[in-house]
C-alpha cells in the first residue's frame, strides 16, 4: 500500500533504516486488513453480496476439512486486497476535498488520528467477539 500511495503521487513516505520500513509496511498491512474485515467485508454482508457461516459450524467443519482453513486464508487475503484499493481511494478523495477546501495540515492530521482510533477500536471489539465465540464452542464442543 506504502508503494501503491507513492506510485500514485498521494504520499511519499521516507524512512531510514529496514527495520523502520519495515514496520511502515507491516502497520498499513495491518491497516487495509482491518479496513477490508470492517468495513469491506460489512458492506458485502449489509448488501447481501456474501452470507457467513455461523462460527460454530466454521470451527467444526473446519476440524473435519483442513482445506477450508486454507480457502479462508485465501478469501481474506482477497478481501484484504479490497481494503488496500478502498484505503487508497478514502486517501485520493480526501486530498481531493481537503485541497478544494484548503483544510488545515493540522485538521487533517485530527481526522486521520481519528480515524484510525475507530478503525482500531472497533477491530478489538470484533476480534474480542470473535475469541469469546470461539471460547464457547470450544467448551460445548468439550461437554458432547
């Protein structure tokens, strides 16, 4: 995404050093994989477009069929994909109106802060729900 925003002349980031850029790379990863769980794959559910299998029949199917495990791997790097395209179309718009309405370099740091505090908030409440999902499966599945 780092190289994608550069490309498209929408932000040049510089950092000294591998392990620097490394994280960069790691963090806006892990950005459009959050943007793509929370609000791609909300919008597709929303409309219809996918349907989710219960999360109690996932793990037990998934237990019987290693492979489903790999075509969810898959469907979410996909999906995460879709994150990385939507962030950098947000960015591109963003500049867009942020330049017709002169917006303060201040302001647009504000949002962007933010932004990604909801962004991350709501990606540790559903991985939250997720885990104690999991965790009452996992103790039903031990009680049969």
């Amino acid at each position: 995404m780092v190289k994608l925003l550069s490309l498209l002349d929408l932000y040049i980031v510089q950092v000294d050093g591998i392990v620097a850029t490394i994280i960069l790379y790691y963090f806006f990863g892990v950005l459009a994989g959050r943007i793509g769980s929370l609000v791609v794959g909300g919008i597709l559910k929303a409309c219809r477009v996918i349907r989710y299998t219960p999360r109690e029949e996932y793990i037990k199917a998934s237990q019987k069929d290693a492979e489903i495990k790999k075509l969810l791997e898959v469907n979410n790097m996909y999906r995460t994909f879709v994150g990385v395209f939507l962030v950098v179309s947000f960015i591109k718009l963003y500049h867009m109106i942020a330049r017709f309405t002169k917006l303060p370099d201040v302001a647009s740091e504000w949002i962007a802060i933010g932004a990604l505090l909801i962004i991350f908030t709501l990606s540790f409440v559903k991985q939250t729900a997720s885990i104690t999902t999991r965790v009452s499966v996992a103790n039903r599945i031990d009680e049969e």
